[in-house]
C-alpha cells in the first residue's frame, strides 16, 4: 500500500521496516505524545503513505535530505527507512527538540536497521546542515519554515512542506516577506492538503 500509492517500489525488507517502525510507534505513543491517539489506528495512511508521498517528490539525486522538528519520524524516519533501499548513499539527518521523542527516534533506527543521524537540539542550535533536501511536516508557518531553510538548506535545494486547506494563505503571506518558486503537489491522503515544493529562497 505504501509503496504503490506513493508510486515507489519497494521491497518486502523495506515493508518489514516499516511494520517495525508502526509497531514501535503504537508502543512508545502509549506513554509519549509522538502523534494524535485518534490517528493512531490509520497510522498506515495518515503518516506512513502521507510521508511516503513526499519522498516520490524530492529530486532522486540528493546527499543530504534534512528532516525538522520530526516528532514521531513523520516524515524524516519514513524518508531514512526508504532511503535505505532507494538511496544508499543518501544521508538523512532528523531534528527533534524533544529528549524523549528522540529518544524514540533513535530506537526506531536501531531496531530497523537504518543509519539515521538525530540532533536532539532546536532547530536554532543545530550547524548549518547544507541539505539539498530539507522538510517538515506540521512545525511552523510557512514564513518561519522559509527562515529555517536558509540556514540548513543548499542555496540550490528543494524544500518540501506538506501544508492544510490553508496554505495559498501562508503562501500569500510568506511572499511578503520572501522571494521563492513554487508548485504545489495534491496529497494522495489529505483532501484540499498539499505538499509544497519550493526552492530559490531568498529574503524580501
């Protein structure tokens, strides 16, 4: 499922990854707030495929794909477990603030097997990453995930943000401020939800 509607092949050793990561999500989200208990059932679909979608989108020659404030893995973890198969030479570094959901992280990457790098610091704190890949899903406006961007992102990069039904709002808004191109691709799981592909971020 996850594979077909984010139109990637996968192999059953990735899928087996993934079935350990959701097993270990519904685990941890007992005692952790890693995503909402009423998604939790339709985990597959709501954060897995949601996540998956985004990989699909992302130029397929990237080194560095740089994931933000990734809470539960979504989607920098999923991004980590395809990139294992999909792009061995692929490096995917996750920033997660919180001691514990990184704590979480790190357990996911152990137990599947993946080498993901997690930065248990604020976005703020962490070196200029130099990502030719950066998202991030559900963290701040689109005017704040633009200033993140110039920090950890190539100048050349693509940045990839899934937003809501209101984001030619937070586009609009952003443009006040930035100077960027755009597209924005129709989610395969959110109705009226998007994921924005952006690039050639500069101030004013």
């Amino acid at each position: 499922m996850i594979g077909e509607i984010a139109k990637l092949d996968v192999s059953r050793e990735t899928l087996d990854r993934l079935n350990i990561y959701e097993e270990l999500l519904k685990k941890w989200n007992r005692a952790i707030n890693l995503v909402s208990p009423s998604t939790i059932r339709d985990a597959k679909s709501r954060h897995f495929v949601d996540s998956a979608q985004i990989y699909g989108l992302a130029d397929p020659n990237w080194k560095i794909w740089c994931d933000l404030g990734s809470g539960g893995g979504f989607p920098g973890m999923v991004i980590a477990i395809l990139a294992a198969e999909l792009n061995q030479s692929g490096k995917v570094v996750l920033v997660e603030s919180d001691q514990r959901k990184a704590a979480f992280l790190r357990t996911v990457a152990r137990e599947t097997g993946v080498a993901a790098q997690v930065h248990s610091k604020r976005i703020e704190e962490v070196d200029p990453i130099n990502a030719d890949i950066l998202s991030a899903r559900a963290l701040a406006s689109l005017d704040q995930l633009l200033g993140f961007a110039t920090i950890h992102m190539k100048a050349e990069g693509q940045a990839l943000f899934p937003k809501g039904a209101t984001w030619q709002q937070e586009v609009e808004e952003a443009q006040r401020s930035w100077s960027f191109s755009l597209q924005a691709h129709k989610s395969v799981v959110e109705l009226n939800s998007v994921i924005l592909s952006i690039g050639g971020i500069a101030r004013g």
